[in-house]
C-alpha cells in the first residue's frame, strides 16, 4: 500500500455501535421518551418489561435484571452465601470479574485450565482444581466457566462432575448471551447464568447493565431482594446485606428496542465468522465451533506464532485496521490474582494462549468490502 493510499484508508472500528444507533433510529429516541415521560426512572415498567422478554427469550423461568454483568455474577454468590473457607473454581483465561466477585466475599477463587480449541474452561483441569482446594483444606462450591468470546463451556461434562462433587455451576455468559448448546439457549444451564450488557458486548445496552436467568424461583426471589439493598416485605425492611444493584429503566427501555434485532445480528455475526474462517484458515489458527454449539462471536480471536503476533498489529494498524488481545495475561498471572491457587500441573495452554490470540473486528454490520480489506490485510502480512 503506498502512503497516500494508506492515508486515505478510513479507520475501521472494532464494533461499531454507531452502525447499529443509525439502523435503530427513532425507535430508541421513542423509547428513551417514554421514559422520560413516565419518570419512573428506577425499576420502571420497562424493566419488568424487559425481564419477561430475556426469560423468553431463553427459555429461563426468571430473568433478574441488574446494573452489571459483575453485579450478575456476585449476586448469585451472596445469594449462596459464599465465603471465606469456600473454594469456587474459575477458568484463568478469562476477564477478570469472573474471579473477582469471589475474592470480593472472602472466597477462594481457584484457577482451572482452558481447552486449546474453544478457550473454554478444561473439565479435566476443573477435576484438578476440585482436587487442589480440597488438599488445601477449602471447600468447592461452586464453578463459574465462561462462554468466551460467545462460545458455550462444555455444560454436559461441567454438569456431570459439579453434580458428582455438589457444587452448583454460576455460568458466566457475559460474552454470549444468545448462544446455544445442543439447540438450548444459554441462560437454563447450571443453577443461574449472569450475563452483561455492556455496550461492547453482543447484546448491548448504553451503558452498564446485566442480567441473572435462572429456573430456580427461591434464588429469583433471593436476587431481587439483594439488588434493592436486600429488602424484604418493602424497602425499608431490611433483612440481608444487599447492594445498589438496579438496571437503569432507560438501558431496560433500549435493550428491548435492541433485543427486536437481535436474533438477526447474530446471524450476521455467524456470517461475518465464516467469512473469516474460510479466507484465513490456512494462514492463522482460526476459531472453529463444535458440533452441536452455536457462537454469538463477540469476538472473532485467531491464534498466531508468538513472535509474528506483534508485527501483525502493527501491520493492519498501519491500514487503519484495529486489533485487540484479549487477555494479553491470563489470571493466574495478573498482581491481584496470582497468590490464589490453580489447578495441578499449571495452566499452560492459558498461559501459551496469552501470547499467541489477536481479535480482529467483529460486529453485526462488518460489510463485505470492509471485511475483505481486513482479510487482505491479514493475509499480506502472512505474505500470502
Ligand atoms: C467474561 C466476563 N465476565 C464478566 C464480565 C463483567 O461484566 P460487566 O462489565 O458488565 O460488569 C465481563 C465483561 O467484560 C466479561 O467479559
């Protein structure tokens, strides 16, 4: 490419939420109107609203909305009333709210492996972890996987030894609600699923946001008591510790305009993913779905030699195409985290991971054209 051309490539985003603001239009002015007409600006009807249609949705009994994905995830913990002594088994691969709402209660998150095809957490290296808690006298209570990059774990063997060990299973889909597993939406699997909304994610609010979904109606009731300061027959009585954990009714007011679209971006998604796979696969490890999984994708992640995956950035940064590492350092390796256990033996395929995974641009409204500067470029800097 030569400088003028270079300079004239216009930058590309990484998720362009702006694409989508432009295909919603007035719908989301509406929306956010009739709130600002009604007021009730916490806890609103379209909340309520809200909450019937992601229980929907996903085949769930409840959906408890909430302000985080994090806020999900630590919720469903008080509510079990995790603590000190307990051990909660947690991928290392992952960001780091899924072990941080462990350490937060006085738990002891213990760090499993991830599998090398799908990044998602190791049922072997989860059976070693169990192990490794009990030898240091704490209690495994529960696991937490994650459906990375919107790919779901594997839920039938996660079942079977969480069943064999009594631990109940926290699914972390922050990155995939939307995804299925043998044709069943992510949000039944394990005692609850916590999933977020932050705007980056597939399903995307403006803002903070997130949502626990559950079948189990005494946790329901638990979680919404939690979210509202652990309120019992009115919000002045008060009978458990709870938190500020509230959706906004203006992000629930978006998200329902945003939920109308939705299956149909992820179609496009699985769209743009097989575009990808099939122009790069024989230049990068790119990422395949198994049998009987669907992915939400929200983010298309190709593994790369270590020592080439600098000069790649560098390379499409140079033609205004953006990339992103996610996550440059596994946790058991980060300040906060690395004096907390993991499982026997290591964790090298998280660990060789972190050194070899770059995202490239992945959202609904990835264009042809756009994406096909993206391939060549990608593919250039293989020299292919
Ligand atoms: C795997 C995972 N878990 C939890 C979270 C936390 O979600 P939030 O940012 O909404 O608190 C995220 C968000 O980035 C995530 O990717």
């Amino acid at each position: 490419m030569t400088d003028q051309a270079r300079s004239e490539a216009k930058p590309i985003p990484f998720i362009d939420v702006a694409a989508q603001r432009r295909r919603l239009g007035s719908s989301i002015d509406e929306a956010i109107a009739r709130v600002t007409t009604h007021c009730q600006f916490i806890l609103g009807p379209e909340v309520r609203e809200l909450e019937a249609e992601l229980a929907k949705f996903c085949g769930a009994r409840h959906a408890v909305s909430c302000a985080s994905g994090t806020d999900a995830l630590v919720m469903v913990l008080m509510a079990k009333q995790i603590g000190p002594g307990d051990a909660v088994i947690c991928p290392s691969f992952t960001f780091c709210a899924t072990a941080e709402v462990v350490a937060l209660l006085g738990a002891t998150p213990v760090f499993a492996d991830v599998d090398e095809a799908t990044f998602n957490i190791d049922p072997k290296s989860f059976e070693r972890a169990i192990a490794k808690a009990k030898r240091l006298g704490l209690k495994p209570k529960a696991v937490i996987p994650v459906d990375l990059f919107g790919l779901p774990a594997d839920h039938d063997a996660l079942a079977d030894i969480a069943a064999a060990e009594d631990m109940f299973i926290l699914d972390d889909a922050a990155q995939a609600f939307g995804a299925t597993h043998k044709a069943r939406p992510l949000g039944t699997f394990g005692l609850a699923t916590a999933t977020s909304f932050f705007p980056a994610k597939p399903l995307g609010c403006y803002g903070d946001g997130g949502a626990i979904l559950t079948d189990d109606d005494e946790l329901a009731a638990l979680l919404v008591s939690l979210r509202v300061h652990g309120h019992g027959k009115s919000q002045y009585d008060n009978v458990r510790i709870g938190i500020t954990g509230r959706l906004d009714t203006m992000q629930a007011a978006i998200l329902l305009e945003k939920l109308k679209i939705f299956p149909d971006e992820i179609a496009a998604r699985n769209k743009a993913a097989e575009r990808y796979n099939n122009a790069l696969g024989n230049v990068a490890t790119v990422p395949r779905i198994p049998d009987g999984y669907t992915s939400v994708w929200a983010q298309y992640t190709i593994r790369v030699e270590p020592e080439r995956r600098a000069d790649l950035a560098a390379a499409l940064k140079a033609e205004g195409i953006p990339t992103a590492i996610y996550y440059p350092k596994p946790l058991h390796r980060q300040d906060a985290y690395e004096r907390f256990p993991y499982a026997e033996g290591g964790l090298p395929v998280s660990d060789r991971l972190a050194q070899e995974v770059i995202s490239l641009p992945m959202h609904a409204y990835l264009d042809e054209p756009t994406q096909d500067r993206i391939i060549k470029a990608v593919r250039g800097a293989f020299g292919a």
